[in-house]
C-alpha cells in the first residue's frame, strides 16, 4: 500500500514540473499592433509575449479571426465590421490573460447606387447616390463610362446585364471596392419613312416604310393644321392610309413600339385635297345641225377641254362648248376635263355626232306625238295626245335614211318600241297618215 501511495506523489510531482512552467508562460503581453493604419479585411500582426496561447482576438469589441500566432506575433484580420475610421482597442486574450494595443483603421465607404436598369438609348445615366466621393468607377463592357462620375451614356447597339464598380482609397491606401450589376435593356427604337412628302386625296392607298423596328408597333396620327382633321388608317398596325377618306392638311405620322422601353418613330406627310373635273354634256348624241352644246363642270375650275382624235372642234376650251358644224362625224368622241392643280382628277364624256337627214322637221304634225323616255337605251313609249281617228304607220330610221323597225295599219293611242338591240346613236321615228307626218329624233343611249 505504501509503495502504492509514494508512486502516486511521484506521478503528480513529475506532471507539476511539466504543466507548471506553460502555466507561469501563458501569461499574455501586448507591445505593439503593425501596420498603424490598418485596413478594414486586411491582416494585422501584433507583438508581445504568450501570443501562442491567444484563443480570442477582438478589434473595438468585435471579433478577428486568428490567422496565425508563435509565442512573440501573432497574425490577424481586422473586422469587416467596422465601417468608419477610428483608434480601436485590439485585445488579445487566453482565458486566464490578456495584453491590448491601439490600432488605427482607416475606411472610405464605397457604397454607391444605380437604377437596376435602363433603356439603351438613354443618353445619360448616373449614379442615384455616392457615399463617398473622390473613388474610381470601373466597369466591363459598360460604354462611355465616366471613372469620376460614374456617368455613361447607352448607345442603339449595347444591351444585356453590365457590372460597374466603384473603389475608394485611403491616406494609407486601403482600398474599398462594391459592384453593382445594371440591366441595359433594348430600346428597339424604331423608324419610318414616306417615299413622298405630299399626297393627293386622289392617291392610291399608301404606307410609310419601316427602316428600323419590329412590325409589333401601332400607328396613329397628329393633324397639325388648326381645327378638327381626321386621318382613315385602312390598317394601324401596318400604317396604310385610305387617303381619299382624310382630311386635307399636314399630319404627323407616329408608329409606337411596345416594351419594356417603349418607342416612337415619326414622319410628317400633308394631304392635298383631290381637285375632280367631273362633268357632263345634256347628251350623249348630236347631229352637226343641233346647238352647240356647252357641259355642266361639277369639278374644279378652270380646267381645259380635249379630244384626243382632233374631230372635235370647241368653241372654247375652257368652258367645253363644242362647235358641232365644224366637227366631224362619228365616234364615241372621248371628251377630256383636266382640272388645273398638283391633285387634278381626270374625267371623260364618250359623245357621238352624226349627220342628220336633211328636209325633216322635228315635231311637224302640230305636235299630237309624244315620245319618252328620251334619251333611252331600252323601251320608249309612243302616245297621241288623241287617239287616232284613222290607221297610221310608225318607223324608226338611221341617220342615213335606214330603216330600223316599222308598224303599219296602226289604230292604238300608245305604241312600245324596243331599242335594246340598237346600236347608241341618233334615230328618227316618223309617224305618217293621211293627213301628213311627224318627225321626232331618239336618241339611244349607251
């Protein structure tokens, strides 16, 4: 029992002459803290004695982390969080001790603030807030980038996500960086253009050219002339202008794309208002003994008066009226009003003239006939002012003296004749009976 208890004193005597002297070690001192200034996130090393044996290191209250330690230094990283420069107390500590130094640190913030996108044409795009001025603005892929200002301007080409960085630089020369990413996004912008600058009403359906853009954009119109005016797309969506349904004046021409940065484009066109010869002769059939005939003008004048052949003579140009003795025979003669006016509309008039029989009287006979419709082109009706007392006969004849239809031994007080197989033209139906004639001219119509 006793050899027991004197090998249990031997053990404990040799673990005290091996723990005791680490204990009488352990105890922390600290002299000095390099580099002074330091740099927030960057390495410190102190100096002092027992740094071995740190087990918590702590700058201004908050936590380092150890990077490194031998008994006389010891390595490591001041905080990120600390966010302002200042002396802070740098305590190294075991447990049992502690040693504790001063240690400048030095901090430029360099939060900064964008919009999180833009469209890529915008022309000037800068920061929303800087907290720290006199910092660096770096970036890649991001075009006209201002390093002082951090402004750059977007161009029609460059879109997609782009990183802008901005870094400050103390006395000492920490640096302090923060990346913000930014979306440029594709404005699209779109142009158009008309292959004219002036329209007539008269003009046929037309729409601008899209030079630029996608075809998903929709048009719509500014009258830029005082007062109402209205402009009749046949299609919005692809621009065409029903241009004899608009409003005469000048227009602004729009085409809006869609989007995430919707655009314009525009054009400008002006309308002129259509300038119509429409005109009409009483007629359509003349014999060279009728009166010169002179046109209603419904249109726009003045204007002149044509006929492409030369076989119609007029009186006067401007005003249509034909000389039909020094004209020839024949036809349809195609007469043509041509307006004056950039819009002139032009209009023509098919017209025949042919040579009357000569020795007839129109209307002899006291006028106990009457024919209508006249002109016709299908049925015209024959009636007495009383009907006949004895038989009669009636004929329908050519200018040349052709006969076309006739009807003998006639008693009725009202006869049809059908012109539908006939030719346009001038005819002369005769009544005859004892008592003499009547001569009146039909014209058929076309």
């Amino acid at each position: 029992m006793l050899q027991k208890l004197n090998l249990i004193r031997k053990s404990l005597f040799i673990l005290l002459a091996l723990v005791l002297p680490s204990l009488i070690s352990a105890q922390i001192t600290v002299n000095s803290v390099i580099p002074n200034p330091a740099c927030v996130g960057a390495p410190f090393s102190v100096s002092g004695t027992g740094l071995n044996t740190a087990t918590s290191v702590t700058v201004g209250g908050h936590a380092a982390t150890i990077l490194g330690a031998t008994s006389q230094q010891l390595i490591a990283e001041i905080p990120s969080a600390i966010n302002s420069t200042g002396a802070y107390t740098v305590v190294v500590s075991n447990g049992n001790s502690s040693g504790s130094a001063t240690v400048n640190v030095e901090y430029l913030d360099p939060w900064f603030s964008y919009q999180p996108s833009y469209c890529s044409d915008s022309t000037l795009i800068l920061p929303d807030s800087v907290t720290t001025a006199g910092g660096v603005f770096s970036g890649n892929s991001v075009p006209n980038l201002n390093s002082q200002t951090g402004e750059f301007a977007s161009n029609y080409t460059t879109w997609g996500i782009v990183t802008v960085t901005y870094t400050t630089t103390t006395a000492a020369g920490c640096q302090y960086s923060q990346s913000q990413s930014i979306d440029l996004l594709n404005a699209n912008i779109p142009q158009i253009m008309f292959l004219k600058d002036q329209y007539c009403q008269n003009a046929p359906d037309d729409k601008p050219l899209i030079i630029w853009g996608d075809s998903t954009g929709f048009f719509t119109f500014h009258y830029l002339n005082s007062g109402g005016g209205a402009l009749s797309y046949l299609s919005p969506y692809v621009g065409l202008i029903d241009f004899s349904n608009s409003t005469p004046g000048i227009y602004e021409i729009l085409y809006s794309l869609p989007g995430q940065c919707p655009r314009s484009a525009r054009d400008t066109i002006e309308i002129l208002q259509a300038h119509p010869g429409v005109f009409s002769y009483p007629q359509t059939v003349y014999c060279i003994n009728d009166p010169n005939p002179i046109p209603l003008i419904k249109g726009f004048t003045p204007g002149i008066f044509t006929e492409q052949t030369g076989s119609v003579v007029f009186v006067n140009d401007t005003t249509g009226e034909i000389d039909l003795s020094a004209s020839g025979t024949g036809g349809p003669f195609i007469i043509t009003y041509q307006p004056e006016g950039p819009c002139a509309e032009t209009y023509t008039f098919n017209l025949i003239i042919q040579q009357c029989p000569l020795g007839l009287e129109e209307g002899r006979g006291e006028g106990a006939m009457q024919v209508y419709p006249n002109p016709a082109n299908g049925q015209v009706w024959v009636e007495f002012t009383s009907t006949p007392t004895e038989n009669y006969s009636l004929s329908l004849s050519r200018p040349d003296g052709k006969t076309v239809w006739a009807r003998h031994d006639l008693r009725s007080g009202r006869q049809e004749i059908s012109l539908t197989d006939l030719s346009a033209g001038i005819y002369f139906l005769t009544f005859q009976n004892r008592q003499g004639q009547e001569v009146h001219k039909i014209i058929k119509s076309n």
